[in-house]
C-alpha cells in the first residue's frame, strides 16, 4: 500500500531481463532468466503478504497516467493476486525445465518466455479495458514463436492454428470494448463493473466477449487448437499454456462477463451449462482414446475448464469459489503433468504411451510424483484438485440439477482414463531395453515437481489459505449477480434429510 | 490580402518550388557528379519545408482568396510527406549504385522535391483546381520516377502503366469536378459545400461519386486497386517506397478535406462509397497477399489492405475519425518505410537485389537484428498489441463505433485477421524455416539507424508519443470542421 509500484516493477524486471537476454550467450541467459524469474516469484510473494485481506477491493492500484486512448492503471484484488501468484510461481519452474532440454537459439527462447511472463502478470493487473487487451492478445507473439521454433514436428501448422484460431476469437471482443467505452464514457474496469448496460445491448456484449473467452478456455466446441498446441509446443510451453494461459479464459468471464453483463449471463447461462457439459464428457471419452500424452492430458485440461466454466455460471459462493480453485489446481496439476511427461520425453523422445510400460521398477521417485499429480487431476481427497471440484460441482447443483449429474459423469471419467494412462505407463513389466536403461528423477528434475508436489498437498489439506484473499470479491460477486441470479431446479428444503445428490455421489467413487 | 502576405502562408511550397528548379540547373550542369550534393540538398530543403510549416503556414487560414488552407491539417499530412520523402533520397543511392549498370541519376531527388511540393498542393488545396494541378504536378514527376531504372523492362513497364492509369483515373476525377462545377457553380470547397447542403440535385451526386472514383485510384483503393501490385513491383525499391508512402498520404489527405470540407454536407452520400471501399480493400487487399511470393507484391496488397483501414476512420465522418485517418497514416508511413527498407537490404551474394519470399528463409539465424525489425513491422500491419499498428486499427475503429458504425466494425476486424495470416507467414519463414544463403552483407549505416528507427518508433517504447500524436492529430482534424 506503500508508494512502491510493485506490480510495474514486476512488469520491468521480466521485461528488462529479455532485452538483456538476446544480447548474451546461452548460459547467462539461462541464469539470468532464472534470476528475474526467481526476483519475481519474490516479489510475488511480498504482495501476497502485503494484501490486505478484507481490505479494499482493489489493492496497490497505480495511476501514473493517461496513453492517449487508453490509461496505464494497474492494480489486483483476490482474484488477479492468486493468478498473478500461479503465473510467478510456474515461470522459474519452467525456465527450469527447458534447462538443457532445450538447446538452440536459448537467448531467444528464453526472452520469449520471459515476454510470456511480462504479459500474464500484465494481464491479471490491467484495470483498463484496453491494456487489459493488449496484454492479453500480445500473449499470442511470444507464444507463436515458441511453438513454431522450439516445437515439434507439426510445429507449423499447429502455431497457425493457435494465433488465427485466438486472434479471431478477439477482435468480436475488441468491437464490444469500444461499444462499452462510448456508451460508459470510461474504459476503467471496476467503473464498468458497476456500470448498468442495458440489457438488449449486454447479450451482445455477452457473446462477443465469450467468443473471445471461450476460444481461450477453451470451451467445447472451439478447442481444437489446443491439442494440436500442447502436443507440438516444447514441455515448457505447455506449462505455460495449461498453466496459465488457459486461465485467462476463465478470469475473462470472472472478470467482465459476469460482472458487466449480469443479464445476460443469466439468460445465457443455459448456453453455457449445455457446452460444458457436453465438453465433460465428450473430451473425457477422447481422452480415453489417446496414444499420446501430451494428447490425453491436453483434452483433460479441456475437460477441467469445462468444470470451472459450469462453477463459473452458477451464481453463487460455492460455484465461484469451486471454479477459481479448479483453475488454480488444474494450473498446477496439468503443469506438473506436462512435466512429468517432459521428464521420459526427454530419456526416449517419444510420447507414445506404449512406447513406456514399468517405469515404477526403475524410475521409483518418478512414479511417487506422477502418482500424486494423477491424483491431483483426479480430484482425490487431500489434493487440490478435490476442493474445487466439489465446490464447483455443489453449486452448480443448485443452478441445475442435470448439469451437475453430467458433469459429475467426468469426474469420473476423468479418474478412467488417468489411471489407465498410470497402469500403461508406471506399472506392469519392464519389457523394453530402451526404456530399462531410463534413469530416475535428476536433482534437478526433483526441485521442479517438489515444490508444485507440496503446493498441491497444501492446497489440498489447508485450502483456506488460498480463499482467505478472494472471499470478499467472491461475496462483492454474487451480491452484485444476486438480482439476475437463475432460480435453480434442486428445490433444497429444511427439515428433510437430503437425498443423495449427484454431486456427492460423484465426488466419493 | 497582399501577395506577400499569400506567399508567405504558402512558404513550404514556395521552398519546395524554389529549390527544386534551382536543383534541376545544378544537376543540368554538375551531370552525373553532382548526383550525393544534389540528393542531400534536396534532403535539407525538404528539412527547410518542414521547418517553414512552423509560420504561419501551419496555421495562417486562407491564402489566395480560398484556392489554398493553410491549416494544421495539411501541416499535419506534410510533415509525413517531407520525412517520407526525405527517407526515399537517402534510401536510393546505394540501390542504384549496386543494381548492374544504372546510377542513381540527380535527377531523381529533384523529381521527389517535385512530387513533394505538388503533394503539399493536395493537401492544402481550398479549390478543386488548386487540387487538380498540385495532383498532376504530383503524378506526373511519379511516373517518371516509376521508370527510372531505364534498361529495366519491369521498370520501364511499371512506369507505362502508372502512367496510362493515372492518367485515366486524372479524367474520371476531372470529369467529376467538372460536374460538380457545372452544378454548384464554383470550385471553391465553400462554395461546394453551400450547393451540397442547399440542393439535392442528381448532378451533384454524380460529380460526388466521380470525385470520389478519380481519388479511389490514387489511393489504390478497391476497386481501383488494380495498378498498385503491378507498378510496386516493377519500380525500383526505393520508389515504391515512395509510392507506398508519401503519394498515398497526400491523396488520402486530399480526400478526407473534400470528404469534409467540400463535401460534409453529403456525408450520407459519400459515406456508402467508403464503407465499400474500405470493406473492399481490406477482404481484397488480405485474401490476394496470400499467394504472393514476391515480398514487393506482398508490400502492394499489404498497402491496399491499409487504405481499406484508413478509410474506415473517414467513413465515420467525425473530428475523432479525421484524427484518427492521420494518425493511422503516421504509423503506416513508418511500417512502411521500415519494411522497405529491410527490402532493400536483401541482396544475394553477388550484390543483386532478390525479392522472393522464400528468400527470406532462416533471416532470424543469419541477420536477426533485420529479422526482428522485419517481424515487428509485420505484427504492426498485422494489428497485434502490443506495437502500434494496433493502436492505429483501434483509433479507427473506435471512431467507426462512436459513429455507430457497427457492422463496418465488425466485418474490418474479422477481415484483420485474413490478413494477420500473410503477415505471419513472411515471420514464419523467417523463424522457423531453416537459412537460406546469408545476404551480402555491408548496408549503409544511415539505412540500419532509419530501420531501427521505425522498429523502435512502432515497438512499445513508441508508446510515450501517443498521448501528444493524439493531441496534434485531433488538433489537425479540428481544423477542418
């Protein structure tokens, strides 16, 4: 709360950094790439500790002035303060990763991912609509570039596919912001969370905005991209992708959609609800069918936001709460996956399931943290993943009864086609020479899933610490929601035992 | 109003005027010698404009009893005609002297001075007729240049064609002005703008549209696009540079002032013409730069495929779509000019210039300073945040949306992206293909600093100047209304 204006800081250092990193060789760019990382994760850490929970609404808000059409004003509430802690968090983790993975061209490399960075926390911090856009779709260049050169083999096609595909869902939402902006006279995002658009206007404004949202998500029926992304993109980009990059579709709606346009919303919400649903438990069933990981893991990332979208559109505490942990959870979980995935890749170069079988024989640490990110994913008890599925999946139950009875369906699912990707890959015997003669985890390998590993736990066992900061605009949220919010079909009464929901029956296989 | 008093309101031209008749005798005399002095003067005179339009020329009012504004608008617009200008001298010399057999002759800056001093007519034109010579003064010294490169067939092409295309597009617009006359009874932009308000006669509706059809040509809009690819690509680089840049600015320049000025009253009339146009020329513009393999033709559709943005801002027809129209132009002069002259730094081994896509192949491991200047400008015209071509697209379309313009928005934002693709295609051959043979290396110092230049001015760091760019554009625009 100080004059200090951390989050610009935290904007230069990552910045800086990358200009300096084209202009040194691969080793110091390694190093230094870690550093700015690492001072940024810092100082991620000193603005957690320095938020000021029940607080204002908007903390360590900077103004230092107007760019003509738009403002350059940052400042984060609970919501932007835990993603901008998931993106500091992953970023040294991946730099990590790409430690000797990747071998050319790593200034450039580097500085794209520290430009990645620049961009996500930008992102989370922007309070003007059009800085907000700016960051969010410049996120597009860096990760262009990862996947086109530092991909593989289809590597083309596939970061086409990811620009064009985004890019387009975008620009709908760039016609709705400068709609917003005449009509409201201001792009400052907390003035147009309490604007009242009128309603015919806000369904469009809605579905422009969830053409861009939705693409990002990514939702059923435009998901396609991220497949083809995550396959291609090297293991330290899908970490970035799954990690962060696909939050921004949630924190969109979390963040304009559902504020802005509260009508429509509420109108829209069966919109919603149907694509979800649909998306639970139709890319859980081709996730089921996947030969190869980076595949089944990308469809399950898609199965999960599908979760939080449903979490999203419920309306209430819970559903809110449960969507903003799935997406922290699934940020961590999937990351770590990818990881995982990265650490075999890297032995045998290849992602072919049946390529592997019996790793747990020789690689013993390996399948520990593999088992427990599995588990994360799966949504067990005592791993992160539980508490937000439960919570996203018991308020969405109050919304709709069917929704939550199918997406409960993928909670199972999901459990499916994890543990058949575990049976295929950890257990059974070790028949292959190639894979016989795999090492287990390096130190190096155990100091990046280690800290993700007790994050998960601790989100797990002790999620209070993470809800703690963003209850008051979850509560701000539904009171401002609380006129338009659906009526619900689940009819819960006093005085009875309540019958066995779907949502409990679901969370307790 | 005294003759002095005219003069001086139009001084720049006068400079531009003066100076280049007194160039042609030096070149006339000093022959091919004289060719380095002769360029660098002509950059110091233009420098001499530039400063002259800080008088009264930038703000003085009527001059000629109405034939000539001078106001902060054609300040504005001149200011990037003369570093456009200037930037085509300083980027010609080292072509011409290494393309076999032709060097760069003195009477090539001279002819720019020219051109420039019939584009700072244009813009400050207050009577067709006014326009009509600055126009003719402005395209005829642009054909010449066209066909500079004398043993070259493309080039000599390049300069027939501009030539008999130019002069059809200079006898539509004349026919047009000729019926405007005939049924307003003046020339004046006033006077024009008096009979369009008082009368809704059909004779003024087709002395509009050929006004508008004779403008389209020189502004390569669609559907009189067709010239542009053609004659980009056989001038020599550092013309279509100038092509690309300064002409297109003026002619724009000149229709947004007799869009409003002359013509304001008809706005409805006018505006259907640029909503097609503009919609045209991006759809067109994006879909034909997809099977180019020739990075000059690229450049051609890539201009047309501005010009469709450009008018966007005029179609709104406000003080904020005026400024938004200049302030669109600067950062596509400086796109532009950088591209080109990253063109120009593409040269095989043997020192000749190549202008194939493909040849660009693996830029990022043999050159990656030009690589990433290059890629900068290609996200730029692409309209992706964070570099300034999306600034300028959002200042457009903010003012289409402010004047309700929504479905023109729409449709120019979705059409964006059909361009996004090409653009990305010149950064994926650059990024993820593999090296092609190293260019020959050794490009002039001035032209790396005018490339870093541009990329820097474009790039995030150019954010500092959009605040006071905003402030003079709408300055400008607000001269008008």
């Amino acid at each position: 709360m100080s004059g200090f204006p951390i989050l610009s800081v935290m904007l230069a250092i990552p910045a800086i950094a990358a200009v300096i990193c084209l202009f040194v060789p691969a080793n110091t760019a390694r190093w230094l790439a870690l550093a700015a990382t690492l001072i940024d994760f810092v100082l991620g850490i000193g603005l957690w500790a320095q938020f000021d929970i029940g607080g204002p609404q908007w903390q360590f808000v900077e103004y230092p002035g107007s760019l003509g059409v738009f403002d350059w004003k940052l400042g984060v509430d609970g919501f932007a303060l835990l993603l901008i802690m998931l993106s500091v968090f992953l970023m040294p983790i991946c730099i990590g990763a790409s430690w000797v993975a990747v071998t050319k061209r790593v200034p450039e490399y580097m500085a794209a991912f520290l430009l990645t960075e620049v961009l996500m926390i930008g992102t989370f911090a922007a309070q003007d609509l059009f800085l907000f856009y700016i960051f969010f779709e410049a996120g597009l260049i860096p990760m262009y570039l990862i996947i086109g050169i530092w991909g593989g083999a289809n590597r083309i096609y596939a970061s086409y596919k990811f620009f064009l595909y985004t890019l387009l869902g975008s620009v709908l939402m760039l016609v709705a912001m400068l709609w917003m902006t005449n009509y409201a006279g201001t792009s400052d995002i907390p003035t147009l969370m309490n604007t009242d658009f009128p309603a015919h206007a806000q369904v469009w404004l809605w579905l422009a905005f969830f053409a861009s949202f939705a693409v990002k998500m990514p939702m059923w029926p435009v998901h396609t991209w991220l497949p083809d992304a995550h396959v291609q993109a090297p293991t330290a980009g899908s970490v970035i992708l799954a990690g962060v990059l696909l939050k921004l579709g949630g924190y969109g709606f979390l963040r304009f959609s559902l504020p802005m346009f509260p009508e429509a919303s509420s109108e829209l919400t069966w919109l919603i609800l149907g694509l979800s649903a649909v998306a639970v438990i139709y890319t859980s069933l081709v996730a089921l069918v996947q030969s190869d990981m980076k595949k089944l893991i990308a469809y399950s990332s898609v199965a999960h936001m599908a979760i939080v979208t449903i979490g999203l559109f419920a309306f209430n505490q819970q559903g809110i709460e449960g969507a903003m942990m799935v997406m922290l959870s699934h940020g961590l979980a999937s990351g770590a996956l990818f990881l995982c995935v990265g650490v075999i890749y890297d032995r045998l170069h290849t992602r072919e399931i049946d390529r592997y079988g019996g790793l747990a024989i020789n690689m013993p640490g390996y399948a520990v943290f593999f088992l427990l990110f599995t588990m994360a994913s799966i949504g067990l008890p005592g791993t992160s993943g539980f508490v937000g599925e439960f919570l996203s999946l018991m308020g969405t139950y109050k919304v709709s009864t069917w929704a939550a009875l199918l997406c409960t369906t993928g909670i199972i699912l999901g459990a499916a086609y994890m543990l058949y990707l575990y049976r295929r890959v950890v257990f059974g015997d070790l028949v292959k020479d190639d894979v016989r003669a795999m090492t287990d985890l390096s130190r190096r390998e155990i100091a990046l899933l280690a800290p993700i590993a007790a994050v998960i736990l601790w989100m797990g066992v002790y999620p209070e610490s993470f809800m703690a900061p963003m209850r008051g605009d979850v509560s701000t949220l539904v009171a401002r929601l609380a006129h338009t919010a659906p009526a619900g079909d689940s009819k819960p009464t006093t005085g009875k035992a309540p019958a066995a929901s779907p949502a409990h029956a679901g969370d307790h296989q | 109003m005294t003759t002095s008093a005219n003069l001086i309101l139009t001084l720049p031209e006068v400079v531009l005027s003066l100076g280049s008749l007194a160039l042609m005798l030096v070149s006339a005399w000093g022959g091919q010698a004289s060719t380095r002095a002769v360029s660098w003067t002509a950059v110091a005179i233009l420098a001499g404009a530039g400063i002259a339009l800080t008088g009264p020329s930038s703000h003085g009012g009527l001059a000629f009893d109405g034939l000539y504004h001078a106001d902060a608008f054609g300040a504005f617009a001149k200011v990037l005609i003369y570093i456009a200008a200037a930037v085509a001298i300083i980027m010609a010399p080292r072509f011409f002297e290494r393309t076999a057999g032709d060097d760069l002759r003195p009477e090539y800056p001279v002819l720019i001075l020219l051109s420039s001093a019939g584009m700072g007519m244009m813009v400050s034109a207050g009577d067709l007729l006014t326009l009509y010579v600055g126009l003719e003064l402005q395209s005829l010294a642009a054909y010449v240049l066209a066909s500079f490169m004398r043993r070259d067939t493309r080039s000599a092409e390049a300069g027939l064609k501009y030539f008999v295309l130019g002069a059809l597009a200079s006898g539509i617009l004349l026919y047009g002005i000729s019926l405007v006359y005939g049924f307003s009874g003046s020339t004046t932009f006033d006077q024009i703008s008096n009979a369009y308000a008082g009368s809704k006669s059909l004779g003024l509706t087709f002395g509009l549209v050929f006004v508008f059809a004779g403008m389209a040509f020189k502004i390569s809009a669609v559907p009189f696009h067709m010239w542009t690819p053609d004659v980009y690509e056989g001038a020599p680089t550092p013309v279509t540079a100038f092509f690309a840049s300064a002409p297109k600015v003026a002619a724009m320049a000149m229709a947004v002032r007799v869009a409003i000025e002359a013509m304001g009253p008809a706005t409805d009339a006018w505006r259907q013409i640029v909503i097609f146009a503009a919609l045209a020329s991006i759809i067109l513009g994006a879909v034909a730069a997809i099977g180019q393999s020739n990075i000059k033709r690229l450049l051609a559709y890539s201009s047309i495929n501005n010009v469709g943005f450009v008018l966007v801002g005029l179609a709104a027809g406000t003080p904020d779509g005026v400024a938004s129209v200049l302030f669109y132009l600067t950062v596509y002069v400086a796109m532009t000019l950088g591209s080109f002259l990253v063109v120009l730094q593409m040269r095989d081994a043997t020192g000749e210039p190549v202008e194939t896509i493909a040849s660009l192949s693996g830029l990022s491991q043999t050159r990656p300073g030009l690589a990433a200047a290059l890629a900068i400008f290609m996200f730029s015209l692409a309209g992706i945040p964070p570099l300034l071509g999306f600034n300028a697209k959002l200042a457009v379309f903010k003012a289409a949306v402010d004047a309700g313009l929504y479905p023109l928005a729409v449709a120019g934002f979705v059409a964006s992206v059909i361009g996004a693709y090409y653009y990305l295609r010149v950064v994926k051959v650059m990024y993820f293909d593999d090296p092609a043979p190293e260019f020959q290396r050794g490009g002039s110092v001035v032209e790396g600093g005018l490339i870093a230049a541009a990329a820097v001015f474009v790039s995030p760091i150019g954010w500092i100047l959009l605040a006071p760019l905003g402030m003079l554009s709408l300055n400008a625009a607000r001269s008008l209304f």
